[in-house]
C-alpha cells in the first residue's frame, strides 16, 4: 500500500522545479529556506536565506531574515 508522502517531503521536491523558473524572484528563495529549514537542511537554507537577501535586501522580512543567517552560520559553525 502507498503511503501518502507527508507535505514538507512533497515541499522540498517542488524546490528543484520552481527555483529555476523564478531565479531572480527573492520570495522564491525565502520560502525555499523556511521549507529546508523546517526540515533540518539547515546549510542549504543558508543559501537560500543569503540569496534573498543578496536579491531584496530591504524587503520587509529582510532583518528577520539576517537574524536567521546569523543564528543559523553560528549553530553551523558550532558543528565544524
């Protein structure tokens, strides 16, 4: 029997596909990081997190999104 894939799996396939329509759309990638985040990729939200920021670094979840990469190059740091 098939067993439903849970949603975040399903999420993270959609990444590969979107982001390259989109390569220049800062939204994509910020929610490519909440996704891979959300399932411990933490390195690969990293990238994204720093990308969005590099497209639309004055956007409105611009300063959460620096604390993010903060925190998140610190726990990354940590685990060298």
């Amino acid at each position: 029997m098939l067993q439903p894939r849970p949603r975040n799996a399903t999420a993270i396939l959609t990444i590969p596909t979107i982001r390259p329509l989109t390569p220049d759309l800062a939204e994509a990638h910020l929610v490519a990081g909440n996704i891979l985040l959300r399932v411990s990729q933490q390195q690969r939200a990293l990238v994204e997190y720093k990308e969005y920021l590099r497209l639309s670094p004055h956007d409105e979840f611009a300063g959460e999104t620096r604390e993010i990469v903060q925190k998140l190059q610190k726990a990354l740091a940590g685990n060298d």
